[in-house]
C-alpha cells in the first residue's frame, strides 16, 4: 500500500547476490520500536523453521517471499511506518494514501518528475482517490481514477451506520471545525445540512477531508462480496 514494489524487488535482488541495501537506505533504531522488532524476528524465525520443513518448492517460495518482506521492513529501518500502517488498519480507516494534491496538475507533475514513482499505491487529487500506476521498464506512468472510497462508505455504512459526532449547517462550516481539531480521529460522522458525511483524517500526510455518505449509492455490496 505505500507503493514500494520496486524498492523490495531489488532488495530481494540484493539477498539474493549476497549484497545489502544502500547505507542511506537504513534509519536510526529507536527504542520505541524495540517491541515491534522484537516480533518481527520471532515471526520471520517461525517462518524461516515452516519454510525449511516445506514439503514443495511452490511452499517454500511463497514463505520466502514473506520472510524477505519482514528482512526488508527491519533492514530498511521501516518499524515506525509499519507501526503507522497498522494502527491505520485497527482503525478500519479509509484507504491509505501517500500524498494529496489540489489539482490533477499538480500530481500529473510530481508523478512525471518524480524518480522513482511508488506503485501499487493511492494518492488524493481534489479529495478523490486516483491510483498511481508506474511500469519502470516501459517508464509508463498514469494516475486512473479509484473508486476505493467509494466501496469503503457503502460498507462503513452497514458496519458503522451514521450516528454524527457534530451537526453543521455549511460544508464551510464542517470544514473550519475538522481542520481545528489538533488531532482528529481517524474517520467519524458528521451532519452537514442533514446529510451523512464522513470526516476523514490521514495523519500519515496531514490532510483532513469530509466525504458525503451519497458517494456510496450504487457502490453496495454483499458481506461476502470483495470491495475492488
């Protein structure tokens, strides 16, 4: 989700050579993470022991796979980004994203110039989801519209119907209280003009948004069903 498909398929190169990621690529150990790290390794040591008790080489590559991705989140320092994203999780979030712009122009501009674009990963334009799409051999770059959030309201819907925190007369109004709060929480309901609306907070790039639960008609689907 934070679009470091590249970054891990080298690093995996890198294991495999018998080389390590670049100096500048490790972050300071704090203490703070210490737990976290701690069960990160007991978890890639029980998964080294299943991956060589593997009867096929199919189970043994996927299992490998996962311990990489735990070498990769230690070596590359990434313990607080972890710590953020799950915390992101447990909150049943919106989905996650890495930056927001104002205008389609202004992320169109940081994807093209940027040196090596995230993949895989959601970014905001004018408060709508577009996903980045980068293919590194063909330099193929694009930012497709998402409809990600529009799925997450119709099943906050069913899983949290709309009980409102605060009731508001103006979107402007909204909006001058949630960008007040020092610290929002990570998504609640709001009333604005009697219409449901969802207040969102991404602490992870400091951008607040209010999004109205109409979004999410046609969206709806099964319990059972995916949402993408």
């Amino acid at each position: 989700m934070t679009g470091q498909l590249y970054h891990f398929e080298e690093f995996r190169k890198g294991l495999v050579t018998g080389s390590r990621p670049p100096p500048d690529s490790f972050e300071p150990r704090r203490s703070d993470f210490a737990s976290l790290e701690e069960r990160l390794n007991s978890t890639r040591e029980f998964l080294t022991k299943l991956r060589d008790e593997a009867d096929s080489t199919r189970e043994k590559e996927v299992l490998q796979v996962v311990v990489d991705s735990l070498q990769f989140i230690s070596s590359t320092g990434q313990h607080l980004s972890l710590s953020e994203y799950l915390e992101h999780l447990a909150a049943d979030a919106p989905p996650y994203a890495i930056a927001s712009f104002a205008t389609k122009e202004e992320a169109e501009a940081w994807l093209r110039h940027h040196p090596n674009p995230p993949d895989f990963a959601h970014v905001l334009v004018a408060n709508t989801y577009h996903d980045v799409v980068y293919d590194r051999e063909a330099n193929f770059r694009r930012l497709p519209r998402s409809r990600m959030l529009e799925y997450h309201l119709a099943r906050m819907k069913r899983r949290a119907p709309p009980a409102a925190v605060a009731s508001f007369v103006t979107l402007e109004e909204a909006e001058a209280w949630l960008k007040a709060q020092p610290e929002p929480a990570r998504w609640a309901w709001v009333s604005i003009a009697g219409e449901p609306y969802l207040a969102v907070y991404h602490p992870n790039i400091n951008h607040r948004a209010l999004y109205p639960l109409s979004m999410s008609e046609g969206y709806e689907v099964g319990p059972d069903e995916p949402e993408n």
